[in-house]
C-alpha cells in the first residue's frame, strides 16, 4: 500500500502525521476535527501550511457539517451515501451519491431524472444504485456501509420485502406501491446482504455525505440529468454544499 500522510488541522494535537493510527487516535470522537490525507509529503505540507479550508453551505452552518467519524471511516473500506429529490412531489425526481473512502470523499454521482416521480422512488432509485457499486467493490474485497436518510427505502428492502415476497409479493391491506423497482433492488440485496452494513442516518443535520448526496440528487432534478453520471468538476466540499438543497 502506497504511503499516505495525514494533515490534521483541527484534532487533539495538529501538525503531519504519516500513519492512520496515530492520526485516527487525534481526531475520532474531537469535535469538529478537520483532516485530510495526501499522496506526498509535499503536498500535505503545503496544504498544512495553507491552513484549514474553509467549509460553509447555504443549508447548513459551517460549524454543524460533520465529515464521517474517524471510528466509521476505520471500520469500514467504502461508505456510500445515497438520496432521492422530488420537486414537486409527485413529479421532478432525481437520484444522488456520495462515496467516501477512508473517510475521504472521493466520487459524487447523480442522475435518473424523472419528470414523474416521488420522493419515494427517487430514494429506492438512489439505494439501488448504491448496491450497484457496493456490489462491485464487494467483489474486490472491500467492506462497505450505505448509509440513507430514507427509513421507507431501507423497510422496504431490508425489512418488508422477505415477507412480501413470502405471501407472493402481496401485503394485507392493498397494493405494494413501487413493487417492481423494490423486486429489482431486493433481489440484489440479497446477494450482497452477508457483506454489506445498512444504515439509516438523518437528513439535514449536518453530516458531510448525506448533505452531498442531497445536492447531487437535487442536481439531477435540475438538470434533467436521466443517465447516472459521475459529477465531473473537482470535489470542492464548501462550493458544493452551496448548490440548492433537495
């Protein structure tokens, strides 16, 4: 594994660090720690020396964004954070991800524009899709963690579906709305269950990936986006958190 040095600019101690352990032990559980890791010492130099980059958004203070905790981004090689957008709802709906590795985000995708949609579809589209790639770096042998802010996304395919499917897709008291799309995803959940963890974090409250994932959703909807696309430009956090909220 290539050598990676880790500037600390807000943690238990600062300064350049060239091992995860030791910068882990700095900043898991500080309050608004601020880390990065660069692929040269140079590099982390210049950023240390530049000072603390500044993180600000339109749809939350600077001071209640939260990256992914040092503890998490250990445990896990590959966290997916995934949202849906509808704009008005039903109608203009729109996926988003955001994926971070080591605590590090490092790719935003967004797309499945759908001029008749829901808030609904809109996030068992995204948490399709965030199985598609946790599908992908499972096969390599990386250990990976979704996490979306939809409790009815999750229900439905972590917790509903088994029984459904049981009763031949069927449920006591009417229709299952959205079967065939949860068909779709449930069956490659059922695959890839044994190595993947699900959880369900709440929406707006400053976590870094989740606020990420909502712009790149919102992106879609705006921009009528119908492939799933990776966003192109350069992951600037602040500017990106400035784009319109979902």
């Amino acid at each position: 594994m290539a050598q990676k040095f880790y500037v600390v600019w807000a943690g238990r101690q600062t300064g350049i660090f060239s091992d995860w352990a030791t910068t882990r032990a700095l900043v898991d559980k500080f309050a608004g720690a601020r880390y990065k890791s660069f692929k040269t010492r140079a590099e982390a130099e210049r950023a240390f020396q530049a000072g603390m980059p500044r993180r600000t958004t339109s749809a939350a203070k600077p001071s209640t964004i939260r990256a992914p905790s040092a503890t998490d981004a250990e445990k896990f090689d590959v966290q997916i954070y995934c949202d849906g957008a509808c704009e008005p709802n039903p109608g203009n709906a729109g996926s988003g991800m955001a994926i971070y590795r080591k605590g590090l985000v490092t790719q935003l995708w967004y797309g499945h524009y759908n001029p008749a949609g829901t808030n609904n579809t809109a996030e068992l589209t995204a948490l399709h899709q965030a199985m598609l790639f946790a599908e992908r770096e499972i096969a390599t042998g990386s250990s990976v963690q979704i996490l979306s802010d939809s409790k009815y996304a999750i229900s439905c395919i972590a917790t509903w579906a088994a029984g459904w499917e049981k009763r031949g897709w069927k449920k006591s008291g009417g229709e299952i709305k959205n079967l065939d799309l949860i068909k779709t995803a449930y069956a490659l959940y059922s695959s890839i269950r044994p190595q993947l963890t699900l959880t369900h974090v709440s929406a707006h409250v400053g976590t870094e990936g989740n606020e990420l994932a909502d712009r790149m959703a919102m992106s879609a909807v705006l921009n009528k986006a119908t492939e799933f696309r990776q966003y192109e430009e350069p992951i600037e956090v602040q500017t990106i958190l400035r784009m319109r909220a979902g």
